[in-house]
C-alpha cells in the first residue's frame, strides 16, 4: 500500500480528534453581579439560555458558570430589583448592575403562604377591629385531587397569632377571625421535637388517622424537626435592637414590657456578641452604640433610660437599624435587627406594599428582622406580619413577661439562630386515594390570592423547631391499585446565607393509626387546631365546640407543662365568652 493513503488517513483522525476536543471544550464565565451603589447581591437567579440551567451569585455577588459556548445570554432575576438579560463572555471578568424596582414602577409582588397549583386567584376584601389591623384571610377549602394534585406552603417559627389570642381571651373579649392564624397556634408549643439524621438539617414524619370533627374524613399530619444547633458553637452575633419610643408606647404592657423583654434577653448574651440600640420616636437616632454582651450594665442602662415621646417614625428607624448593622455586619454571623413596637407607623412609609419593599431590598446581606409585637387598640398585627415574613424573620407578639422570658431566653436559639431559609413543603396527593383535600391554616390574605403575580415564599427555620402541619383529607381506595402509597412529600430548602437548593423526600403510605393511639404530640395538634377553627367560625368544623376540643386534649395534656395546663384555661374563658347571650357552641358529641 502506498504512503500517501496511509498519511491522509491519519490526518483525517487527526482533524476529527481535534474537532471533537474543540466541539466539547469547556468555556467558563465568571464574574460579579452588584447594585448601583457598588455592593454585592448574592442569590441572584442567573438562567442560562442555552442550556435553561439555573445559577445563584454567591454570598459575594460572584459565579462560575461553565459552558460548551464561548459566549451565552442569561436572564438576571432578583426579588426587589429590576429583570434584564446580559452577554456573558469567557474571555473577560463579567460584571453585571441591578438596578432597584421604582417605588412608582412595577408593583411589588405579594407573598402566598400556601399554593395549590393551577388554582384560580379568590376575590378581594379588606377586615379590620377598632384600631388594630389583621390582614383579611381566605380559609382554605377542599380542593379536588384530580384536577390539583399538588400543593406546596411554607412552613416558618411564626408564633405571634397564639399569644394575641390569649390577649383578647384575657380580656374577655370575642377574637377576631383574622386574627386567627392556625400554623401560628401550633408553632407556638412544644410538639416533641424528633432529632434529624446525622449530617441532616431536617427530621420528617408523617401519620394518618381519623377525623374527630368529620367521621368519613382523615387527618394526615406531617413533623418538621429542624436540627439543633450546637451552643458551645453558636456564630458571634450582631445584633441592633430597634425600640419603637413614640408616645403610643408609653402604657405599662408596650415600652415599659419591653424594655423587661430585652435586659432578660441581655443576660444571656456572650462576649463574642455585640448589641446595638436604635430608637424612633419623637427623633430617629443611634441610642447605643455596638457594645459587647459582656458589658450587661452599660446595655441594661441604656435600655433603663428610654423614654416615650414623639410621633412614629418607623421607616426612617428601619432604615437607620439596617446601616447600623451593615457597618457592623459579621461575616458568617448571625446578624439580625430585632424590631420592637406595636406596629403604629404613622410618620413615613405607611402601607403594607412601601414597607414590604423596603425590607425586600435590604435583606440580600443575610441580615435578618425579628418582630417584636406588643400593645393593643392601636396594634398592627398586619404590618409586623409583613416586616417579618419579608426580611427573612419571625414574628413574635408580647402580652406579658412571661411570654417574653419564653421568646428572648428558653426559645432564644429557636427565635434568632436559623439554620434554614426558604422552607417549603410541597405534597403531592395520589388521585387514586385521596379525593380531595384541605391544609388547615396557612391561609393567604385574600388581596394575594386576588393579584396572579403573588408569589409562594418559603419561611426561615431556627435551630430545634418542631411544626406539625394538618391536612384533613376525603380518601377513596382504588382496590384495582396495588400501590400503598396515597402521597409524595417533598421539602425543599437552603443553608442561611447560601443560594445552593436542597431537600428532603418522603412518600406516605396508606396506614391509619386511630387516634386515641397517635402520640400525644399529635393529639395535642388536633386539639389546638380545632380550638383555632372554632374561633374563626370555619365552616369546616360548625358541629364541633370547645367541649370537643377538650375531649381530645385532656387525656395528653403534661401537668408539668405551663403552656399545656394554660391551654385548658383559655378553653374555660372560650366557652364563658362564646356562650353567653347566644346558643351554647360548647356541646360535645364528636367521636373520639
């Protein structure tokens, strides 16, 4: 055989090697994404065109994005900023600018706490009691398995419905059906927490078993345990103490409550942790500034000096507490403005919309917003509601000392130490067990449900918290199935601080545990919850009283847990307060 052929031959595989290395060769582009004054944002979503791939900017504002392509398009999305798409080049360093929404542009998304997919929006209306506000709920109803069956909610450490409830029960008085918050009610006690696998952030459990309140229906629970974090290793904190000192704050259960709540706080603080205190009031201004936890006189003095006085700046406070704690940001710390009022901001920014976006775009450090709530006749609950699930928080509501010992010292990994965001639960019923469903609280105020670009935001999870969430579900048994499974549960979340997704996935098998059998933990649930549906007057539960509820609580109720014990009190006052003058709701009569 000649050369020649030989030669052309083994250049031809050359040049086919070659076009296959080059055909398959990896491009990267790298760069920033910051905002018009220069500061990084991370947890920018970066959706890559050729590939419909979707990246994070790190806690930096930096990525790395690798591609068979030496240039590529994305779109750049970040809640609060304006959305544009950019060339990304593998030959240079790419540096992208966000640009805020206009507070007189594009609207400001409205946050869903639940979302049955492919559901069509409710209708708008509005609720409010005296002086006090409540965002106006829609309760969820049945929704029928066959045309919807997923539905995801998030789940959050919210506690602040339960202890307003006992305010008004206190009192005497009837509660206010917005006021109501189901999930609320359940964070608020201790519903056994069940330790996560080793390496895992969460635990999940779920049981099924008899509806007490509807005897053809089913009660399917899921426990969320989140990990503990370890004390002896909790992140240094930075932490500025936002105190409402207008003159509505000067009544004995408001400033003066407060200012109790944050010397308990105080003596609990480390040397590695340092307190700041902005005040607004009559003036906006630093009152202290960063001091270490190991100086608990000079803190404790500061706070003994406060005084009420003045008008209620709150937008300007929020804004001065959020430089405050940028100029002393911890990186890798736990940095948190802790806001403290009874929610009457009436100089500044007043809606809900102006405070929600003003909170959006000061969130992307990590800094993260404890609401404090406390105060009645004037008292917000909307607006703190919506500070809180907005900057990455929870909400708390103060009606007493004891309750603010509860959050500020025994809770106080649980109110300021997350170890995830965004958090959802998303469940997926099988069409040929379940006919239709309903979620037992996480109910969306009816303007979100009204408006089609609401959004479903996933909630913060502190350290050790245990929630029990409640489906009550109209099953059907397709015996031509074998399947044993009647649904999918997925939770999904990330790491405080960081923009990689995770999660955890569970299916649920058909089994019922009849209730007198289930963990006290889980009848305990089910008395709370029905305790909140007959207060909110649900339709769902019209034939049950607050005589049921005790018959389900009762037998598991700890004598050495205050909350427990309080719980049946408040049951009494219930009954006093919803029977008198009108048809006795209390009668019992529910299977058990």
């Amino acid at each position: 055989m000649s050369k020649r052929p030989l030669l052309k031959t083994a250049c031809a595989i050359v040049i086919m090697v070659l076009s296959c290395i080059a055909a398959s060769a990896q491009y990267y582009f790298r760069g920033e994404v910051k905002d018009e004054t220069q500061r990084p944002l991370s947890n920018v979503k970066m959706m890559l065109h050729s590939t419909g791939y979707l990246y994070y900017s790190g806690t930096y504002g930096g990525f790395g994005i690798t591609s068979a392509n030496r240039t590529d398009t994305a779109t750049l999305t970040l809640e609060g900023y304006r959305t544009c798409t950019v060339v990304l080049d593998s030959r240079i360093e790419n540096q992208f600018t966000l640009r805020l929404i206009s507070p007189k542009g594009s609207q400001q998304q409205k946050r869903l706490i639940s979302l049955t997919r492919g559901l069509k929006p409710g209708e708008k209306s509005t609720f409010s009691i005296g002086e006090e506000t409540y965002s106006n709920l829609l309760e969820n109803t049945f929704t029928e398995t066959k045309r919807y069956p997923a539905t995801d909610f998030a789940i959050s450490t919210d506690k602040a419905a339960y202890s307003n409830i006992r305010r008004f029960l206190n009192m005497g008085s009837t509660v206010p059906h917005d006021a109501v918050r189901i999930e609320e009610m359940l964070n608020y006690f201790d519903l056994g927490h069940t330790d996560p696998s080793p390496g895992e952030v969460f635990s999940v459990e779920s049981k099924l078993s008899e509806c007490p309140w509807k005897s053809d229906n089913h009660l399917f629970f899921i426990k969320t345990s989140a990990r503990k974090l370890d004390l002896a290793q909790l992140p240094p904190s930075n932490l500025v103490f936002l105190i409402d000192v207008s003159g509505s704050m000067e009544m004995p259960n408001r400033l003066p409550l407060l200012k109790s709540a944050f010397k308990l706080m105080v003596n609990n603080l480390r040397a590695t942790d340092t307190v700041s205190i902005v005040i607004y009031g009559g003036s906006v201004g630093v009152w202290l500034n960063p001091t270490s936890g190991a100086d608990k006189a000079r803190i404790h003095q500061a706070i003994e000096e406060l005084e009420p006085g003045g008008a209620t700046a709150g937008e300007s406070g929020i804004r001065t507490a959020y430089r405050v704690a940028k100029a002393h940001y911890i990186a890798n710390g736990n940095n948190r403005v802790i806001l403290a009022t009874d929610g009457d901001f009436n100089v500044g920014q007043t809606s809900e919309e102006d405070l929600e976006r003003l909170i959006t775009q000061h969130r992307q450090l990590g800094i993260y917003l404890t609401c404090l709530g406390v105060g009645m006749g004037n008292y917000k609950d909307s607006k703190l509601e919506v500070l809180a699930k907005k900057g990455n928080g929870n909400f708390s509501y103060l009606d007493d000392e004891r309750e603010a010992e509860k959050v500020l010292v025994k809770e106080l990994t649980q109110t300021m130490y997350a170890v995830a965001d965004d958090a959802l639960l998303h469940v997926n019923f099988h069409e040929d067990k379940v006919k239709s469903y309903r979620l037992i609280g996480f109910d969306n105020k009816v303007t979100a449900m009204s408006d089609t670009s609401s959004v479903l935001e996933g909630g913060e999870i502190g350290s050790g918290h245990t929630q029990i969430a409640i489906f009550e579900v109209e099953r059907i048994i397709d015996s031509t199935n074998p399947s044993n499974y009647f649904a999918d549960i997925e939770l999904t979340y990330k790491k405080p601080n960081d923009s990689i997704p995770l999660k955890y996935e569970k299916k649920v098998d058909c089994s019922v545990t009849p209730l007198i059998e289930l963990p006290a933990s889980y009848r305990f649930a089910t008395g709370v919850a029905l305790f909140g549906s007959i207060l909110k007057e649900s339709r769902f539960t019209k034939n049950a009283g607050f005589i049921d509820v005790q018959a389900i609580v009762q037998p598991v109720i700890s004598q050495d847990d205050y909350l427990q014990r309080e719980f049946i009190a408040l049951l009494e006052k219930a009954k006093k307060i919803y029977t008198k003058g009108k048809p006795s709701r209390s009668r019992g009569g529910l299977r058990q």
